[in-house]
C-alpha cells in the first residue's frame, strides 16, 4: 500500500485503485493512491485543515521550519504472518514499522490507510505529538486493530528520528541501561530446549502440553501430563536457566489455580496469562494464591490497559506487545509504571524483525527489562541478522532501530494469507481457546 501527497487522481479513481490494491495484495505490496476532495464542503474543510497544519508548524522552533515532510506510506504483508510499514519521507529517510494483529494484515493495512492522510505532509520527528494525534482524534480509541496500527506507526517515526538524528532510539530515551539484552527461545519440545541451549539460550518459555480450557475442573490425567511435561523440560533445563510457562489465557480460572499449585514445586520463571486479561480480579486473586510471578500484557493496549492490572496488583511482570500496545514510547511509559510497582517488562513478541528491533530498543533503554521474545533473529528479513551470544542479543548500534531490510530475500516472501488457528474440544466440538 502508498499512500503519498501527490496524487491528483479523482476519489473514483482512488477507490478503483484501492480495491485493485486489496487483490493484489495477496502476492505482496498494495498500493494505493490519495483521495482528493469531491465535494465543495470536503474541498473547503481540507483547505482549512491544511492551512492549521501549516499555523502550527511555523509555531515550532526553527529547526522544525526545515522541510522535512512524510511523502508517502506503503505496506507489504511477508511471510509468515506479518505486515511490514515504510513510511517514506522527502529526506530519502525510510522509517519501519510492523502495524499488525495476528490474522488480521489486510484489516491494519487498511486502519493504516485511513489513518495516513493525516501524516502525509507532516514532520516526521514530531513522534509524541501525531500519536496523540491519531489516538485522540479517532475519538473511539484503543482496541488491536487501531493500536496496532498506530504502533507500527509510531515505531516508523522513531526509525526516521532515530536515523535523521544519527542515533539509536535508546539514545533518543536517555542512553542505555545495559550493554545486551536477555532473550529467551520458545520451547516447543525436549528437543527444541536440547538445541536453543546447544545455540546459546539460557531462557525459555514453553506452554500447557494438553488443553484444560474445555473443563470447568481438568482430571486428574489433564492435570499429571501437563505437569509432567512441564517437569521433563525443567530437568533438561537444569537450575543454571530458567523456563517460564504460557497458560495462553485459554484455561479457566478454576483450572488455572489447579495446574499452578500441581507447577509449583518445579519453580516455572513465571506464569502467563493464567486466566483471559479482560478479568483483571480475577488474576490479581491467582496471584495472590501463588509465589510464583504472574506474566501478562500481549493483549492489553496503551498505558490505560495496564493501569488496572498494576493497580489491582493482577501481575509483576508487564508483556506490552510493541506492534499492540502503541509502540515504543507507550512501551517506556508502561515500564515506568510497571516500576513504581517494582514491577518488570518482557515486551512479547512474536512477530518479525521489525518487533524484535523495536523491543530491543526499549529494553536497552529502561531500568526494569527483564527478557526479550523472539521468533526469528531476522535471518532472511533484514542484511544483518540479530544474534545470540550466552543468551544475550549485544546492544544494537546503528542509527533508528539499527536495521535495514534485506529487499533480496525478502522478495520471495512478499504475501501470505495466515488465519488463525481454529481450535475445538475433541469430546464435544465445542469451540476453545488456542
Ligand atoms: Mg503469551
């Protein structure tokens, strides 16, 4: 998808090239085109607008009367399931982004459209002053899919910050606060574990061997395989590293108590989405009932979100997903609260290399980051693949996020058509959660 300022075809024409772009993106990058007013009303309301866009920048300090304007935006939805943003700008800069919820690229790719009429023309380094922008304005806030564009959004504009600046983003949010970030690997199986420790990992995040959610109260056997498999993962671990586990928020609270207690004795790093989010009393109670950390936050948005699972005291530990939650600085803010709690940050993340970019950038800016997700390390994504050294991603150092795409090995991964998983219970048909 492009979506640029000097377009002067009609709004028909727009909308027959816009559909035209949703066709085609199937095989990759859309492209669309600006609509121009129609009528004498949306004619006169855009002179106006344009005209109180150009009051305020002549406001700003000088260095802000230097043009440096956003020219275009374009969309590309990559394999496996991502879509990635450039936003381009008349510096030749190009900030990256990942404005994306899971199973839903076109549905962002189109939020991003409707959202970048707004930025084109406009300064790019005014990073706080268009989120607010966006988010206010669009007068019904939050949700994935409008947070999720607005975050790939906001992580483009700190690349081009970042870069017009010469600088990484760390920089630009006080310089770092360690020289390499702790990432962990999923741990999929026995064998997965054997082999991300053989590479370097020293952390590792697994989840619930069998599904629970489709009981009220799991037996007995539910119960023994997911704490066994859980069990022959701790011991291959061994006590120098340490494994987390994901109740993915798909089992119900009466279970959710059942398997932490049966975990306990094996010391998971902590537990995820023990319950759905949405029932912030209802973890804040589950993690009364348990020693061990409880972990949430991959489907929570903004600073709001958050607000109540500190307050309520639901988890210590804060997963603000950065493609979700509305970016990088929505992420230092939410690390900032998590820390009057001492509380901690494990940004998720399991998107591409963009994401990954995004999250390191964070955790070598803040006080209280505690590990990094990650499903790829950007090997045929971006020219310099991210790598792990003793369980440690070294401290990236180029201007902006610190990468730049690999548009060779990226072309034969232009496109997808990722669903989500539909997931049933085997005995009845009745649908659970994945
Ligand atoms: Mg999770």
């Amino acid at each position: 998808m492009i979506l640029n300022d000097n377009s002067s075809r009609s709004r028909r024409a727009f909308l027959k090239k816009a559909f035209a772009g949703v066709a085609a993106s199937a095989a990759g990058a859309t492209v669309f085109g600006q609509s121009k007013p129609v009528s004498a009303y949306e004619d006169s309301a855009e002179t106006a607008r344009l005209a109180q866009s150009r009051r305020m920048q002549d406001a700003l300090p000088d260095r802000y009367k230097d043009k440096f304007r956003i020219t275009k935006l374009e969309t590309f939805k990559v394999k496996r399931c991502f879509l990635f943003l450039k936003i381009h700008t008349d510096h030749g800069i190009v900030g990256l982004g990942e404005p994306i919820t899971e199973g839903r690229a076109d549905t962002c790719a189109e939020a991003v459209r409707e959202i970048a009429p707004y930025l084109i023309g406009k300064d790019p380094r005014r990073v706080i002053h268009h989120w607010q922008a966006i988010y206010r304005h669009a007068f019904y806030r939050g949700g994935p899919i409008l947070t999720s564009a607005l975050s790939g959004i906001e992580q483009a504009l700190w690349d081009i910050k970042g870069k017009a600046l010469g600088v990484p983003v760390y920089e630009l949010l006080g310089g770092p606060t360690r020289h390499r970030i702790r990432t962990y690997a999923h741990a999929r199986s026995p064998e997965a574990v054997r082999e991300a420790k053989k590479e370097g990992f020293t952390t590792f995040k697994t989840g619930v061997r069998n599904k629970l959610g489709g009981s009220i109260i799991a037996n007995n056997r539910q119960i023994a395989e997911a704490v066994d498999y859980f069990a022959e993962l701790r011991e291959i671990v061994g006590d120098d590293c340490d494994i987390g586990i994901d109740f993915h928020g798909a089992i119900t609270p009466a279970n959710a108590k059942i398997l932490i207690k049966e975990l306990e004795p094996f010391n998971p790093w902590f537990i995820e989405e023990p319950i759905q989010c949405q029932d912030v009393g209802g973890m804040a109670e589950i993690a009364r009932g348990t020693h061990l950390p409880i972990a949430t936050g991959e489907r929570i948005f903004t600073k709001w979100g958050f607000r109540d699972i500190l307050e309520q005291r639901a988890a210590t530990i804060l997963q603000p997903d950065l493609c979700h939650a509305g970016g990088i600085f929505e992420g230092r803010i939410i690390a900032g609260m998590a820390e009057a709690y001492y509380g901690s940050i494990a940004p998720h993340n399991p998107l591409g290399p963009i994401s990954l970019a995004c999250g390191l950038q964070l955790a070598a800016s803040v006080p209280n980051f505690l590990c990094q997700e990650q499903v790829t390390l950007g090997e045929g994504y971006i020219k310099e693949p991210f790598k792990v050294v003793e369980g440690h991603i070294p401290l990236p150092t180029g201007p902006g996020l610190g990468i730049e795409l690999d548009e060779d090995a990226l072309a034969d991964k232009l496109g997808h058509e990722w669903r989500n998983p539909e997931t049933y219970n085997e005995s009845d048909g009745s649908v659970v959660d994945w």
